[in-house]
C-alpha cells in the first residue's frame, strides 16, 4: 500500500500548487499526486485523513554550485573588495593546509540535506568529497576542475584527469565530468581539448564573474594578470582574445545546452541572450558574488533574458551557510519583480534540468524519484510561494518524507 502524504499546500513545480493536497509514494518512487477530495485509487480511499497540517510539500531544492571541498574554509577568507584578492587569499590557505579535510565536508553534507537539498553541482580539484557524497543521500554531478594557463600538453592534462575518474567507485547517484575553472585561469588550447573530450551530460565554468576578468580578455591586463604573474603561470605570449567570456568560451566549442554557466555578473543582455539561444544554464550564487567583492548579479536580467536560471550557494570559503532557501531569499531581495514561482522552479526543476537529473528530480510527478521535502508554514499563509522565497524558512521547519 503507498505512503500518502498531504498537506495545506503540494507545489508540484511543474504545475500550480494544489491546495489541501497529497501525495502518494511507494518503494521510493512518486506515484500519484491532487487534492484530498480528489483521491479515487480503491488502496487509498479508505485511508482517514487528520487535519491537514500546515505545510508545503515540495521537491528536495537542487544546488547547482558548490565547492564542498573547501568547507574547512568556513570563515577563515573574509570577504575582499576584488576577487583575486579573495582567491589570493585561499590560495595562501589551502597551500599553507596541503589537503582537504573530509570531516568539514561531510559536515557541509550533513547540513544540505537538513536544508532540504536533494542534489549539488560539485565543483572540486582534489576529489576530496566523492566518498563523503557516496556515504550520503545527496545525490550529485562532481565537476572534476582543471586549471591552466599556461599549460605545455593540454590533452596529457584532460587524459590524466579523465584517469583519476575512471578510478572511482561507479554510484548509482554520483555522476562526474571534466570541466574547466574559468576563462581567466584556463588557456584556449585547455578548453578546447575539454570541448573535444567525449564525455556526456553538462559542464560547468565559472563565466563573467568579475571585472577583472573582462578587462583581461580585453587588455590582457588587470588583477588576474597580476596574481597570474604573481604565481608564475603568466605566458607573456598569450594575446587577449578582446571579447566578453561568451564569445571566448564559444570559440572553444562550450556554450552549448550542456553548459552551466556559473555567476555570469558581468554579462551584457546580448550575451544572455546568446546563453539562452543555446540552451545554456546560468547558475546564480548572489551572497558568494557579495562576499568576494565583484557586486550583485543581475538576477532581473537573468530572468528576463529566457536563459535557464538555477541557484547555487558556492562553498563555505566565501558564504555563510549551505541552506538553499536563505540563498533564494537573497534571490528574492534581487529580483522583486520576477514572480516567486519562477525563481523557486530555477531552485529545483531547473537546477535538476541543468545537472542532468529532470528524469529524476526536481518536480513532483508520477515515475520520479520520492525526495520530498515538508516546509512548516503558518497555517493562514496567503501566497505560499512568496513565504517559501521570503527568508523566514528556518532549517528546523524542514523534514524530509518518508519514501517507502
């Protein structure tokens, strides 16, 4: 007999939310969904329902982009007023430690899930969070990053990476790709060899995040040449390409529906636009964007663009907490007038379409996967989704429910 859950409100993300509705699920899978009076199957009919609790029924939230391996971070890289001051700053850190501690990132796991995240997009270098993710119920697409700047045999880089992959223990819920860092730190012969590398399901890199990132691609000048001179991986034969990072990463075969491009601040409209006509994902992670000094993402244009939208928190080197729903909230504060269904669809369904998880996750329907979450609201709440995008949802309003 499936499990039935109701509640005041069931946000389906792929329809209107459903007053007084249900759910039913069954060995992990969702099978049916209405509203209470609407329950016809013979196993179901019989069931009493006591009063309908005060809560929302929604699909676990998708992080788009994370850095779980750098959790140890946590309030240890103040926020700067420019981001290679901010990297320098890591950068200094995680040479100073030599590797990353598992205990931070299964801790940063634990904490996902209380916040009702199904599913991260996991940037990492070290690999670090594999066997915490596959001790976990996060499901995940581990993005396995390569820098290079200045990098003698690309394709030695990509089939080494492509190596420590294949050596990992196959997860039923862990998938993996290679991808690169940013147009700032990866040479044009780097992305182009990743482009060309046969693997299937998306990329992510970080794109448009900082002013000094423009004024490089430009003039080959700026703040990333300095910290790039400064690490002694400056090429002085290398010509600024004098494009936007939409066009440098077109050059190279990567703007495609696969890509998620993450940040994306300093992006114009006609290069929105270009992302959106080739199905592309702009993940936005505005606290992070504040916290390393390169401004406020243009949350309103992203949305008015057409381009997919998903949200990230990046990692806890440079946010204060992993909870997709305050993350949202900062959303929210951004984007007034982008309706509140919307921007809680690019925290689920869209998040899961750009990871490769629509199939699976990030709506409720019949045939995917059961992880649902249960949002305490007050029981006079006039526009359900508004609360949800509001900032008020605390992680102890949250549970996770039952699916077998």
């Amino acid at each position: 007999m499936p499990l039935l859950h109701h509640a005041a409100w069931v946000l389906p993300i792929a329809g209107p939310p459903i007053r007084n509705g249900w759910v039913a699920v069954e060995r992990g899978e969702i099978l049916d969904l209405g509203r209470s009076q609407e329950i016809t199957n013979q196993e179901t009919t019989n069931h009493q329902f006591p009063p309908v609790p005060a809560r929302a029924i929604l699909p676990g939230l998708i992080n788009a982009h994370a850095h779980l391996e750098l959790s140890w971070m946590r309030g240890q890289v103040p926020p700067a007023q420019s981001m290679p001051a901010w990297v320098e700053r890591l950068m200094a850190l995680r040479l100073a430690a030599g590797e990353d501690a598992p205990e931070p990132i299964a801790a940063a796991i634990v904490e996902m899930r209380a916040c009702g995240t199904a599913a991260v997009g996991d940037i990492t270098n070290s690999l670090a969070a594999w066997d915490p993710l596959a001790d976990s119920a996060l499901s995940a697409v581990v993005f396995l990053e390569l820098l290079g700047f200045n990098v003698p045999d690309p394709k030695k880089l990509v089939s080494g990476a492509a190596e420590r992959l294949s050596a990992l223990t196959p997860i039923a819920w862990l998938r993996s790709a290679i991808v690169p860092h940013a147009p700032y730190s990866v040479s044009p012969a780097l992305l182009r060899e990743i482009a060309r590398f046969p693997q299937e399901g998306p990329i992510s890199v970080h794109v448009g995040e900082s002013p000094d990132e423009m004024e490089l691609l430009r003039s080959g000048s700026g703040g990333w040449r300095q910290l790039l001179e400064k690490f002694g991986v400056w090429t002085p034969d290398w010509n600024p390409p004098a494009c936007g990072p939409v066009e440098f990463l077109s050059r190279a075969g990567l703007v495609s529906e696969r890509l998620l491009a993450v940040h994306c601040v300093q992006l114009t409209n006609e290069e929105l636009a270009r992302l959106a006509a080739a199905g592309a994902t702009v993940v936005t992670c505005p606290r992070s964007n504040k916290w390393v000094g390169v401004g406020a993402p243009p949350v309103e244009r992203f949305y008015a663009s057409g381009v997919r939208v998903a949200i990230g928190t990046d990692s806890l080197a440079s946010v204060e907490d992993l909870n997709m729903f305050n993350e949202i909230a900062a959303v929210r504060a951004l984007a007034p007038g982008v309706p509140a269904t919307r921007i809680l669809k690019s925290a689920t369904l869209d998040g899961a379409t750009a990871l490769g998880f629509r199939s699976e996750l990030g709506s409720i329907e019949p045939g995917k996967r059961a992880e649902l979450i249960a949002v305490d609201v007050p029981p006079d709440v006039a526009d359900v989704e508004e609360y949800l995008v509001s900032g008020r949802v605390q992680p102890s309003d949250i549970r996770w429910l039952e699916a077998y």
